[in-house]
C-alpha cells in the first residue's frame, strides 16, 4: 500500500548529486544577493535501513548576514524505493532555534505524518496529519516536482499534493505552462520546463518554479512574491549529475 506513495524519481539522480543556490531579494531594481543554499543527495541507513539523505543547507550572506543571519537545515530521508520517512527541519534565525520533525507512515492508502514541532525549551506542536494524496515536507516536494513526466505532459495540467507545515496540511498543485528559457547573462541561458506552484493558503502566495530540460530535472530557477518584493533562487553550479547538464546553453562572446 506503501508503494502509491513512493514517487518514480530515481532515474533521476546518483547519490553523490550536489547542487549548490543562489538566492536574492528582488526589490524594484534592487537585487542584492541573500545568500546561498546547497542541494545533496547521499546514502545513508535510516533505523539500520538503506535509505537516501537528502539535505538542504541555507545560509544568509551580504548585508542580510548582518541584519538578519539565518542557517537552516532540512534532512529528508527516503527509502530505496523513494518513499519518504522522515524530515527535520532545524532553524536557526539571529539566536532563535525550532525544530519541525515529521515522521511518515504508510496504510490502507493514506499517508500519515506525526509532526512535533519543539525549541529548546518547549513543544509547541505535537499532531498527527492524515491525507489521501501524495503528502511530503517542503524539501521532499521538491523531488516529486522532478519525478513528473515532463514528455507526456501538456501546458495546463496540474499535480495535487499536500505539504505539512507545523499542524497544517497545505494543498499545493505543480501547474504546467510549458518550455520557457531562463537568461542568466548574455552568454548563459538555461532551456527549462516552467510551473506554477499554487499554494492554496492565505499564509502563502503563489510561486513559479523552471528545472532543467533535461534528464536530470533539477530546479534552474524558483520565484517566490513576498509581502515586500521577491525571493529569486537561481541554480550555481553542480557535481555527480546523472546525466550531462545538456539544458545548459553557453553563447560565446562576439
């Protein structure tokens, strides 16, 4: 029953992937740089099982290191099969630190989630989250988006799935709208597949996401409104892809 929730994605990456982020704070014609994130993928052994680590490293840089630092860390784990159990989400911003664990479990076609959300000090959550759909945290969404079958898709179909965040269970839709090209410069464009995420919360806005057109699908760009301008993330470099970063275009300089 497990397997309805295991998500086909695995042709998709070799352990050892690494992908490292830029992200900025898009403000009018402002754009300065927020800090960097870095994406990787590793095996592991989750309770004495073979399993999949996938991590996410965010850190603050520039003058947002002095205004407001921030180093989060998200742990994913997934069983060879892609099946996720687990996550932990650890943040710590300017001395404020929260801890969001959510444990998965699988059965008679619904997915559960046990979320405990603590401080040092205090819990402050502890709810079971029961759903019928694909059901991950925000990091492990990231993996469903490169497991779609962007061949046999069409402009305007849409991918329900649900996220857990704290006691909530958001519902959220990839919606396809098509090729797109990403410019980074005059000499560098990225060929990619375009989404809008709908996120269906008062607490969110809507979000735009391209990954790579290629077999590796990894995320090339992500946008996100915020009550005072945009979050942008682009993509930076990478190492141990599966396949070649063929959607990358470089144009020599005339």
């Amino acid at each position: 029953m497990a397997g309805a929730q295991t998500i086909p994605v695995k042709e998709r990456f070799n352990a050892g992937e690494e992908v490292q982020y830029e992200l900025y704070f898009k403000w009018g014609i402002l754009m300065p740089r927020a800090g960097q994130a870095t994406l990787s993928i590793k095996d592991t052994r989750y309770e004495d099982n073979p399993a999949y680590h996938y991590n996410l490293l965010f850190r603050t840089s520039g003058m947002f290191e002095k205004i407001f630092s921030m180093r989060d860390t998200i742990d994913c784990y997934f069983t060879p099969e892609m099946l996720l159990l687990r996550s932990e989400k650890r943040v710590n911003e300017n001395d404020y630190y929260l801890i969001d664990d959510l444990k998965f479990s699988y059965s008679t076609g619904k997915t559960s989630a046990h979320s405990h959300r603590y401080t040092p000090s205090r819990t402050k959550i502890d709810t079971m989250i029961v759903s019928e759909q694909y059901m991950f945290d925000m990091l492990g969404a990231t993996m469903y988006l490169r497991s779609l079958d962007w061949d046999n898709m069409k402009q305007g179909d849409e991918f329900p799935f649900h996220v857990v965040i704290g006691r909530d269970r958001i519902n959220i839709s990839f919606r396809y709208t098509g090729q797109q090209i990403v410019e980074r410069n005059e000499t560098l464009k990225y060929r990619t597949r375009h989404f809008y995420i709908d996120i269906f919360d008062d607490a969110f806005t809507q979000s735009k996401a391209a990954a790579g057109d290629d077999e590796n699908h990894i995320p090339v760009k992500i946008r996100a409104k915020l009550k005072i301008g945009a979050a942008e993330v682009y993509y930076k470099s990478s190492k141990g892809l599966r396949y070649p970063l063929t959607s990358r275009v470089e144009i020599p300089r005339r």
